[in-house]
C-alpha cells in the first residue's frame, strides 16, 4: 500500500482570519480498491490563475509516494 501526507500552508487570503495560518493537508489511501487522494482544508484559497500550479502541487505529491507495505 501507498500512503503520502503533505501539509502546505499560505499566506491568510484577504477575507480570512488573521489570526489563522491557512493549510491544506492532502493524504493519499489505498484501502483496497485503488489509491484516492484525501484532501482537508480551512481557509485555502486559490483563484481561476492558479489550478495548474494547484494539480502540479497534487501531482508533485502523488510522485513521493512511499510503499509502506
């Protein structure tokens, strides 16, 4: 089985909390049936000039998987 956790943070957007560090923690599964991403958020944002760089990201941590059977 393969299984990844990365965390990244951001600078808080605009409309956030100031008091908060925004983070996105993305875990990668394989209960059996296939690998599937997890993915948790607060306050992560990112506008239409910046899905790319967010699926090379999820890409980038699909490729530092670790076989940990």
């Amino acid at each position: 089985m393969k299984a990844i956790r990365q965390t990244y943070t951001q600078e808080m957007h605009c409309c956030g909390p100031i008091d908060e560090e925004p983070e996105l923690i993305v875990e990668f599964h394989d209960g059996g049936g296939g690998e599937y991403v997890v993915i948790h958020a607060k306050d992560w944002a990112i506008d239409d000039k910046d899905v790319d760089e967010f699926c090379a990201m999820i890409k980038e941590a699909v490729s530092g998987c670790v076989d940990i059977s």
